[in-house]
C-alpha cells in the first residue's frame, strides 16, 4: 500500500489533486494536509484523512507525513517567505521517512533571463534543494492558469475591451483542474520517478487573441489596446485590486507579452490522455452568462 499525501487540501489545487485522486486509489491511501482541517471538511466526508499541518512548523510536519510515501508540495503563495516553507516541507519528508516529493514550480525558462518576483528565484531554491534531498523527485511545473486571464483583463472586458501593455507573446495556459488531474495521475501511477514536467495548455494564446475570442463570445468586437505600465495598473486598481497586487499581476503580463510561457511539450495531454480545454472552451463557459446578461 502507497500513502499518498497532498498539501494545501484546504485551497483550490491541493483540494482538486485530492479529488481526483479519489477517483483512481482509494480513499485509505490518501491524506491531506491542512492548517484548519476544517477548511476541509468536505474532503473529510469523502472518507479522506486531513492532517494538521503548518509549512512553518517543522516538528507538526514530521509527525503529519508519518507513515507517507509520497508528498505533493502544494507551493504557498509569494511574498510570505515560500523558502523557510518550502524547505521545512522537504526537509520534514526526508525525517519522516516519506520517499518521493511532487512539486508544482512556475515554469520557467533559463534562456530568457526573465524571473517573476518572489517566484522564480523560490521555485529554483526548491528545485535545488529537493535534488540535493536525495528524494524522489517530480516537477510538475505549471504555466499561468486559465483562471488568471480574467485577472490580466481586468474589469469587465467585453465591455470595455482588453488593455495591456505591450507585447505580443503567447501563453500556453492550463487551468486548475487539469494541472490537479495531472497531479492525480503523476502521484497514482509509478514511472514519474525524478522527471520534470512542462505542463503546457494549448494553444497559445496572446492578449490580442484574447480579445479576439472574446469578441466571438460576445459576438461583437472587443478592442485590444496596448496601454502603459500605468495605465495598466490604474485600470486595475479601478476594479478594486491593491495597489501591490496590481503590480504583481503586471510582472505576469509582461512575461507573457515576453513569450516566457510559450512553449509546447504536449506533457499535460500525454498525462490527461486527451487535449487539454482551450482557451476559448474556458472563457467561453466564463464570460457566456456574462455576454447574455450584456445582452439582454
Ligand atoms: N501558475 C499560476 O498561474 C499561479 C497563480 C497563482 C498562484 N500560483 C501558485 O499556486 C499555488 C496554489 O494555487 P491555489 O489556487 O490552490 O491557491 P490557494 O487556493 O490559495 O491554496 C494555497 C494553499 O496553501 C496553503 N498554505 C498557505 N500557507 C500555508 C502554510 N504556512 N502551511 C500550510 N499550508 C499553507 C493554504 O492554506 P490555508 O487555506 O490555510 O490558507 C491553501 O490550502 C499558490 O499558492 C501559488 O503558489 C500559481
């Protein structure tokens, strides 16, 4: 018997790897690790085992991985220390006897010299590390989710239309639910031993193309325009982001404008077994109510 322990079963990722894992292993080998198991409570009911468990707590997660073969490492957000976290989570795995990790880095591409802040460098730190762990290893790395493009545009686009700086680079987007799948299937099956992952959607798209299935959806046009850093932010901010946050998503978009997630490895397919959901499929199931209620 193989325990398989998820983290961050509280938030969308882990609790989606967790749920899918259900579907391919039975409920008693699977664990979740959360800092509120009650913010879990529904994993519970489905017969899944929630330990507790804070990145910054050594000594809980020794006890929390004990009798654990295999950990997926659900990353913790930027800017809240994710390298103190993140090693406590190996170096925890390694105390306690656990074989193999399952990360999830950002991709990121060495050639183009590009690093999002609080990100990359932290996803390398790991990377690092957990080879030198003498673990079992697997990266799962992850391009931008589809869920974030609706954050890149802002406010209502289909209105208003799509800004952004300038750029004409494309993204291979994924959206959570499949990048949690691929997880399931990389943590089920053997044969996933110390590779990386680029877990790529496809197609890629850019803001323009956006725009342009936008337009489809709502079946008008929806204007691109590039626009100033400023701009950008400020239109952000006008939708209620923090000022900060704001400024983080722009990092984003830039490296997309950049071209640093363009790539194509055909990983997220091969492990799904079928093509992964395009850009148009998700935004049109997103913004489809939105259009018709514009409409009416
Ligand atoms: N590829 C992308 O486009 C992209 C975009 C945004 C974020 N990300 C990364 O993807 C990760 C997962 O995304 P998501 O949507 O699943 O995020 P999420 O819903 O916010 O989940 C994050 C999880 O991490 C847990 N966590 C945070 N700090 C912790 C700590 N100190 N100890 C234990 N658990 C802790 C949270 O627990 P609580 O419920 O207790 O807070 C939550 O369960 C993010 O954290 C971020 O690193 C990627």
């Amino acid at each position: 018997m193989t325990r398989i322990l998820v983290t961050g079963a509280s938030g969308n990722i882990g609790r989606m790897t967790l749920k899918h894992l259900l579907k391919r292993i039975p409920a008693s080998d699977i664990v979740g690790l959360a800092r509120d198991p009650d913010k879990a409570a529904d994993l519970t009911a489905e017969g899944i085992e929630i330990r507790k468990g804070d990145y910054f707590d050594n000594e809980g997660l020794v006890r929390a991985f004990e009798g654990i073969d295999k950990v997926m490492l659900v990353s913790t957000h930027a800017f809240t220390d994710r390298n103190t976290q993140h090693e406590n989570v190996i170096n925890a795995a390694k105390q306690a006897g656990v074989k193999h990790v399952v990360y999830m880095p950002v991709i990121h591409n060495s050639d183009s010299g590009i690093k999002l802040p609080q990100v990359t460098d932290e996803d390398i730190f790991v990377e690092d590390k957990l080879k030198a762990s003498g673990l079992t290893y697997t990266l799962m790395r992850h391009p931008p989710f589809l869920e974030n493009i609706q954050g890149y545009v802002g406010g209502n686009p289909l209105e208003k239309g799509v800004f952004t700086p300038s750029g004409t680079g494309k993204a291979g987007y994924a959206c959570r639910a499949e990048l949690a799948e691929a997880h399931a299937v990389v943590l089920a099956e053997a044969g996933h031993e110390n590779k990386s992952y680029s877990l790529y959607g496809d197609p890629a798209v850019s803001f323009s193309d956006i725009a342009q299935i936008l337009s489809d959806i709502s079946g008008k046009p929806v204007p691109f325009k590039e626009v100033s850093d400023q701009a950008y932010i400020a239109n952000l901010v006008s939708t209620g982001m923090p000022e900060p946050a704001a400024g983080f998503v722009l990092t984003w978009v830039h490296c997309v404008n950049a071209g640093e997630w363009e790539g194509e490895t055909g990983d997220l397919e091969k492990l799904l077994g079928r093509k992964p959901t395009t850009p148009a499929e998700f935004l049109r199931a997103s913004y489809a109510s939105l259009a018709h209620e514009t409409h009416s």
